[in-house]
C-alpha cells in the first residue's frame, strides 16, 4: 500500500517567475532535494519540455490520480494509486511516438483504460494485471485477459495493436 502521509516544508516558499526550462532546471538545483529525486524530476520535466504526447499523457494520469469515489455521479470506485503508479510506469519507459494515437480514460471499476485511435484496441490496467483486446480493420481479432502486469510487457502489446 503507498504511503499517503503528507510532508511539510521545512523552510518558506518564495514564489518565482519561471518561464523556461532553464529557470525550472536552475531553480531545482537551488532546493535540498536528494540527486535520487532530483534525478527522477529532471527527467520527468525532459520528457514534459520535449515530448507532447507523453506530456499530455502525464497531465491525464494526474488528473486521474485526484478522482474519488463516485466521480462518474454513479458509484464509479476512484483510480488506485496503484493503478497510476503501473501508468506511469509504462510511461517512463515509452517514447514521445507510443502515446501518439492512445486516448487514457478512467474506468468506474477503478482501472484505467488506454484505447487506440487509429484501431479497434484498448488495454485495461488494473493493480497486479491488464488484459487487451484488438480487432484491426483488416487484420484477425485478439486479446488476453489478466496478464501479470509488466511495463515492458504492456509497452510491446501497446506498440503491436496500436
């Protein structure tokens, strides 16, 4: 289980304008975070400046990461952090390309759906599995159901029916 608790800043925030990656990147060097999570946010804001689509990517996981119980106004369970954690996983070991035609929506059960728009594809992610399903204009139909999740394993289904 992931460790809600919430951590407060030890010393004050002054606000700054920032404009550019350089002024997020100088800024980020000017605060005691340790190299492992600076490294970690570094990359991220790379991937973020210079990929469009998983930055668009990252934005919809987080903002599925804040839905709560009953978001759909009809029961729908709220996203596990679980379920984002196995997202962005597959998200930091994809390129900019995987995500170009993959639409990320929340499902009611609590997983996430990922569905092609150029095919009749879609994966669904859950917490410990995901299952896929494709049906190419021309091509024969196919799929599995609860594959032990693996990142890598998702991204090269992902990469095969999108």
């Amino acid at each position: 289980m992931e460790d809600n608790t919430a951590v407060v800043a030890q010393d004050s925030v002054i606000a700054r304008p920032m404009t550019s990656y350089a002024d997020v990147m100088s800024y980020l060097h000017s605060i005691h975070i340790s190299r492992e999570e600076l490294g970690m946010v570094g990359k991220r804001l790379v991937l973020e400046y210079s990929s469009e689509n998983l930055s668009k990517a990252f934005l919809r996981v987080d903002h599925l990461s804040v839905l709560q119980d009953n978001w759909d106004g009809r029961g729908a369970y709220r996203i596990t952090p679980l379920v984002i954690r196995n997202v962005k996983d597959v998200l930091s070991v994809s390129d900019d390309e995987d995500w170009k035609d993959w639409m990320i929506s929340p499902n009611p059960n609590g997983t996430i759906t990922l569905q092609s728009r150029k095919q009749r594809s879609s994966i669904s992610i859950g917490e410990q599995e995901f299952s896929y399903f494709s049906k190419p204009v021309s091509g024969q139909r196919r799929g599995e159901s609860h594959l032990r999740f693996s990142p890598s394993l998702l991204l090269s289904i992902m990469r095969e029916i999108g």
